[in-house]
C-alpha cells in the first residue's frame, strides 16, 4: 500500500494559514513586548523593593516556571470565570502568555542585573543619578544587552508555545492545521506544511531579534 | 448521578499522575540516550555528521512539541498503521528532550578548555580516547545541574500528550472538570500537583549548580 501525498489540498487553503501566521505573530508580539516589561518591573522590584512583594513575586515566578503553559492557559481561560473574571479566548491566550514570559524574563533579567559590578551603580549615584535613572541607564541597559540572547531564546521558546493556544479555540496556526485537516482529510500534509511554517517563523523570529539587538544595543559586538 | 468531593477530585488527580511520572521518566530516559549520539555526532571531526546533528536539533527546537506530537500521532496512519496515544506520545518527546539535552551537552563538552584536548593527544590517545577519559568525565560534572534542570521541562512538556489523548494529569483534570464543572478547583489541583513534582527538581537543579559550580572554581 501506498500513499499519496497532496500537499495542494492543503495549499488552496492558504487564507487559513496566512490568517494563523498572523494571529500567532500577534501573540507572540503581545506577549513579548507586555512580557518582557512585565519581566522589568518584578526584576526590580525583586532585587530592590520591599520584602513582601519580593517574596510575592518570587512566588509568581516559581509557580509560572515550574506548572505547564496548557495548565496555566486552562486555568486563566476555564478557571477565571468562577471567580466573575471572563474572558474571551484570544484575550485568555495574551493574558496567559503575558503571565508566562513575565516569569521567565524575570528570572532571565534578574541574572543580568546581579551580573552587573557594584562599581557601575557606585558610579551613576557619584553622578547624582536618581535610583530609578542610574536603574534605567546603568544597570538595566547593559544587563538586558548581556542577557539579550537568552531572552531572545525564551521568545522564541514562548512563540512555539503559542501553539497551545489552539486548545481554547484561538485562530492561530495550529487551530488553522486542524481546520484544514478537517476539511481536507490530509491530517499528515496539514500539520507537516504548519510544522515547516512555524520553522520558518522561527527563523525569521531569531533574526530579527539579532538585528534588533544589534540596532539597541550597538557597543555589544560579541554576536 | 455521583458527586465528586474534592478529596475525589484529588484522588482520581493523583492516580492519573503516575502516568506523568511514568511518559516522563520513558521519554527523558530515551531523549538522553538519542540526545547523546545526537551529541557526537555534532562534536567528532566530521562536516556530514555534523551538519546532519545540526540540522535535527535546529528542526526539533524550532517547532512547536504539539506539532511534533500530532505529526508521531499522525504519521504512522500514512502507512496503514495505528498507533496508540503514549507510543506516538513516548517517540515526540523522547525525539524533542533529545535535541535539547544534545545543545545543553554541547554546551558543557565545549566549556572543556581544548588544551584538555590537546594534552590527551600529546600523551597518544586517539580521539575516542581523548572523548571518554579526558573531557566527557569533565564536561559531565557542568552537564549535572542543566540537565536536571531541564527535566522540569519534560515532565511540563508531557502535559501537551493530553492533546492527542493520552491519559496523563493534564488530561485527568479535563475530564474531571467535565464531570464537576468546577475547573477553578481542578485546574488548581493540577497546577499545583505539577508544582509538587517540578519544584524539588528545579530546586535540586539550582542546589547542585551552587555545589558543582564552587568546585569547579576552586580549580
């Protein structure tokens, strides 16, 4: 026995997955952005600010890091409603995502701060910076450019994740293999022709925060 | 029509934890035994094997495990063949777990510093040699930590095999909340037994990399 491939009957369905490549990009830049500023605020707050909060955030981070995406997506999205917070499935996936990173990258920028010499925030105070100046300047600018690599892995990391999303009925470009696949009956060609575009978003994904890196910060030469 | 006490909801949890237990011991198991060809093949002194280790990795870090996991579920219909959700569940993330512990590997093998190398080839050993007495034995004191570590993310990436139907603790407690209707108590549950098991081991990972780490400077 023999089968034949048709990848054209999953091809005319190029709306679909054009549509799906979209709202994945539009998870993955909601969640970087939201999740990468989410991930600044508690860093700071975890290495400087009161001791209540520190250990709340500690808890936050701990508990995102060590429970599977999917739980946490089923939780925000089924488990919310029971306490009066409903929300609507793609607003459920950028909340969750959001949620997720934000512990990731708290964890990844902390690492670049306690990186950072004492010297360097010795030196801002010296220059009669403000607490938060000599933070914005002196210790988050080249921390975030020494760690900017691994959060750049984490992204793209979070950007495959969005692939879960699909489980609560968001559009994005699983949800659109399985639609396909539905309506095709080519489950095998449906999902090898989404798993190739999510390869290439990769990619392109891992580029463009190079050059991004590249273009904030430009005295790091060492990539 | 039966009512579910918590302690129900708990017990049933539980019982379907063993299940995670059991895929992510198989899978991290089987992806360090593929990871560790996939490993030398990417480090012995040869173009083809290299680019071939590089191109696995590359294709198995860059795409989604869901997407890995519905290709092992569907892939074998191609040819006739039916296979059950924790066969095709077991091959995903055993292929997934083996790109990643291969990179992490990698890592650590070039942390050896090459004059570690070049001494083993001073004293007349052959590459191999080289391999097995002089730098794995070193590069596997830096592998400890990452690579407990990264069990956490098998035991979270066993979760995604509740998808294609295999019975684990993710897929316990959608059936359970399908039956309850109460998923803010059940997807807690779950969470929180995700935590149980994850947390000892990301902080045995920390731990040993604070040990191994003191010692290693110490040189």
């Amino acid at each position: 026995m023999t089968y034949h491939f048709d990848f054209g009957a999953v091809l005319v369905y190029w709306p679909a997955l054009l549509h799906g490549v979209l709202i994945t990009l539009e998870l993955t830049g909601f969640g970087a952005v939201l999740g990468v500023g989410l991930g600044i605020v508690c860093a700071y707050i975890r290495l400087g600010g009161p001791r209540p909060l520190r250990f709340i955030i500690g808890v936050y981070v701990e508990m995102i890091r060590n429970t599977p995406f999917l739980v946490q997506l089923f939780f925000i999205f089924f488990g919310l409603p029971a306490l009066g917070l409903s929300l609507s499935a793609i607003a459920a996936a950028i909340l969750a995502t959001v949620i997720n990173l934000g512990a990731y990258s708290t964890e990844i920028i902390r690492a670049g701060i306690e990186g950072t010499p004492a010297g360097q925030t010795e030196a801002g105070a010296s220059l009669g910076l403000t607490k938060f100046e000599s933070f914005r300047h002196i210790i988050l600018k080249p921390a975030l450019a020494r760690i900017w690599p691994a959060l750049s892995a984490q992204i793209i990391i979070v950007m495959l994740g969005t692939a879960i999303c699909s489980q609560i009925a968001v559009q994005e470009l699983t949800y659109a293999a399985s639609f396909i696949q539905s309506r095709s009956f080519r489950a095998f060609e449906a999902y090898f022709v989404v798993t190739a575009l999510y390869l290439a978003l990769a990619i392109l994904l891992r580029q463009t925060l190079r050059l991004g890196g590249k273009f904030l910060f430009p005295w790091e030469r060492s990539r | 029509m039966m009512a579910f006490s918590t302690w129900d909801i708990i017990r049933n949890l539980l019982l379907a934890t063993r299940w995670t237990i059991a895929l992510s011991l198989a899978a991290f198991i089987g992806g360090g035994l593929l990871g560790f060809l996939i490993l030398v093949l990417r480090i012995i002194p040869s173009r083809a094997a290299g680019l071939a280790a590089r191109a696995y990795i590359e294709i198995f870090q860059g795409t989604p495990l869901l997407m890995q996991l519905f290709l092992a579920f569907f892939a074998p219909a191609l040819f006739g063949m039916n296979v059950p959700a924790w066969v095709a569940a077991f091959c995903a993330l055993t292929a997934w777990s083996a790109a990643f512990l291969a990179e992490i590997w990698r890592g650590c093998v070039q942390a050896v510093p090459l004059g570690q190398w070049e001494a083993g080839a001073s004293l007349g050993l052959s590459y191999a040699a080289q391999l097995r007495h002089i730098v794995l034995p070193q590069a596997l004191r830096l592998a400890i930590a990452p690579t407990v570590g990264f069990m956490v993310q098998v035991v979270k990436g066993t979760a995604l095999t509740s998808i294609i139907g295999f019975v684990e603790l993710s897929k316990a407690g959608s059936i359970i909340t399908n039956a309850t209707f109460a998923p803010f108590t059940v997807y807690g549950c779950v969470a929180l037994i995700y935590f149980a098991l994850c947390w000892p081991i990301s902080f045995g990972s920390r731990w040993l990399e604070g040990k191994l780490n003191v010692a290693h400077h110490a040189h």
